[in-house]
C-alpha cells in the first residue's frame, strides 16, 4: 500500500489508497459496458418507477467512501419520497437491533470467555434472575444492548414501494451507480459506502481501516449469506478487504456476486 501523503496542499486522490492504475482501467471499462448493454433495461426501470408513485426515478444521497471523501451516491428510487425521515420511527425493526437482543440471550445463557480461559471466576459473582454470572460478563452484555447499531436496515420495510421490492430483491435499484464507478465515486468491488449518520460511528483505529480500501457496488459483505448476523462481523470483513484486495480477490467476489441477485433475504 503507499503511504498516505498528510500534506495539507496536496489532494487526495485513489493512488493514496487502494486502487491502482489497473483496478481504475478494469471500472472505467466493466461500467461504461455495463450501462450501454442495460441502457434498456435502465428505460424499463425508470418508467415503471415513474408510473408507480410521484418522485423523481433517481435517489441520490450523501455517502461517505474511500478516505471518508463524501460524494453523491445514486440509486433507482425505490421508497416513497420523504422516507429518510422515518428512519428514528422504524428503529425497533432494525435487523442489527434485533440480531443483537438475540445474541444477548445467548451470552446470558452462555459463559464469560475470560471466566472459561481461566477455569474461575474473573471478576465477583453476582446472582440474576436465579442465574449465577460474573461481575464483568455482565457489564459487557448491558454494554453492547445499550449501544446504538451502526448500521439501519429492515425487514419488510413499509417505505418501500411495491416495484420497489422487487428492484431490491433482485438488485436492479444498484444499477445507477455503474455512473458513480464511471466517473471515479466508486469501484465496482470494495466495501460500500455508507450513510454520514453511520460513517460517522466508524471513526476509531479499529473501525476506520475500512475506508482505507475504495467504495464499492459489491464485496465481501455483500457475498455473505447471513449479512445481518452482526456488526462486527460486517466491519471485519470490510476491514480484512482494506487489507488482502488482489484482482483475483476482486473477480472471485465478481463471480460469487451472480447468485445474490436471487437471494431471499435481499430488502
């Protein structure tokens, strides 16, 4: 990886990341063949959106990509307008909220790691509910319920218009952002670019190295077939991108991208 220039008057650019000469030749190109040979398919799209419900065919939005750069990220309008304004409303049906009260109840009817690593007690007991845990198993697990999900998506989303389903389940909604590769936003493999409101939770050692690596329509989360199972989970995997991204990293998740078209669990 080269190192990142600090200079405050020299711009940022890709070259400071993880996109090289050939990576840039392989977008420009796999896009701008991409688009000319769906144009049709864009005409379709855009017009049964048009007829379906008011608004505009195209949502763009404010993501935060490569570098923590903000750009205008364009899908095909898939909700009613006004939608990101019920977002504080539909907060109990997170998919990672309620992943997360699950895993609860797994760790309190699972052992303290650190109690097991040393065969006793790692901290004073204490006895809930007539079960017996450890003082520090505990705290951890008030810890991670009361901490707010970093990412927002649900299940059966009442926004979501009618052939606004059936573009999300078979990803055609992502269509418009070949532009967004064409032009220099994006690449086609790398770890999505997120909303400001959850990029902004992304900003420790730990977490941030996933922006280290380019914006993308697809990548290792995206291939996953339980991508709602943890947060951590997803960060890692963005993360591990940033570090091991080869182009034949990029075409076997290419390849393994195919099959998500048709999966179930696409909303």
């Amino acid at each position: 990886m080269k190192k990142k220039n600090y200079k405050t008057n020299t711009p940022e650019t890709f070259y400071n990341y993880r996109i090289g000469l050939g990576k840039r030749l392989f977008d420009i190109t796999f896009s701008l063949v991409a688009i000319v040979l769906l144009s049709p398919v864009y005409l379709i799209i855009a017009l049964l959106i048009r007829l379906e419900s008011k608004g505009p065919v195209i949502y763009a939005s404010q993501r935060v990509g490569t570098g923590y750069d903000v750009f205008k990220f364009y899908k095909f309008r898939s909700m009613y307008v006004g939608s990101e304004n019920q977002v504080g409303k539909l907060s109990a049906l997170n998919e990672y909220l309620i992943t997360r009260h699950k895993n609860k109840i797994e760790d309190e009817e699972g052992k303290c790691p650190e109690c097991a690593r040393l065969g006793s007690s790692c901290s004073p007991l204490l006895y809930i509910d007539g079960a017996e845990i450890c003082e520090n198993w505990y705290h951890e697990i008030k810890r991670k319920v009361k901490q707010e999900p970093t990412f927002f998506k649900v299940k059966n989303d009442p926004r979501v218009t009618r052939f606004g389903r059936f573009i999300r389940r078979t990803n055609l909604d992502e269509l418009p952002q070949f532009y967004n590769v064409l032009i220099g936003d994006m690449s086609i493999v790398g770890n999505r670019p997120l909303p400001v409101y959850e990029a902004e939770k992304l900003t420790t050692d730990q977490w941030a190295y996933r922006f280290m690596a380019p914006a993308g329509i697809t990548g290792l989360w995206q291939i996953k077939k339980d991508r709602f199972r943890s947060e951590e989970e997803r960060i890692n995997l963005d993360n591990q991108y940033a570090v091991v991204s080869s182009p034949w990293q990029d075409l076997l998740i290419i390849i393994k991208s195919l099959p998500t078209f048709f999966r179930k669990n696409n909303y």
